[in-house]
C-alpha cells in the first residue's frame, strides 16, 4: 500500500485544522484564567472593604485589626522585627 500525494494533503489539511481548534481552545482557557484571576482581585477587594467597615463599626482606629487577607512573607518579617 503505498500514499498517494492527494491523501497526504488531505491528512495535512486535517491536521492543521485540528491545530487551529486547538489554538482557539488554549485561547479560551487563557482568557478563562485571566477572569477568574480578575475575580479574584475583585473578591479580594470586597473583602478589605469589609474589613474596613468593620473596623469603622467597631471604632478600632488603631489599624492593629487582623485582617481576613492573608499577608505576604515580607509583611510578616516586619511586623514580627516590630516586636522585639
């Protein structure tokens, strides 16, 4: 059995086919991340502003309030060279 040149076009245009599709799907994936990312920052938000109210509620003008957001390595570096 031997391949005719108009077979192996066509499997090569069949392949490139397949590679745009999955082009176009990576693309969406990567959008889908960059969403969720924004969502993220979004909620992350929402949520300093709620820990804002609250000490506004609670009349905490110290700034000393533990906050729901986690805090980097460096923060906590600093707030624990403060202490000593």
């Amino acid at each position: 059995m031997s391949l005719t040149k108009e077979q192996i076009e066509t499997r090569k245009t069949s392949l490139q086919e397949d590679l745009q599709k999955n082009n176009e799907q990576i693309q969406k994936m990567l959008k889908s991340i960059d969403d969720a990312r924004a969502l993220g920052n979004a909620l992350n938000g929402a949520i300093q502003q709620c820990d804002d109210f609250l000490q506004k509620v609670e009349g905490d003008v110290g700034g000393d309030a533990d906050s729901s957001i986690p805090q980097e390595d460096s923060e906590k570096e600093k707030s624990k060279g403060s202490n000593k």
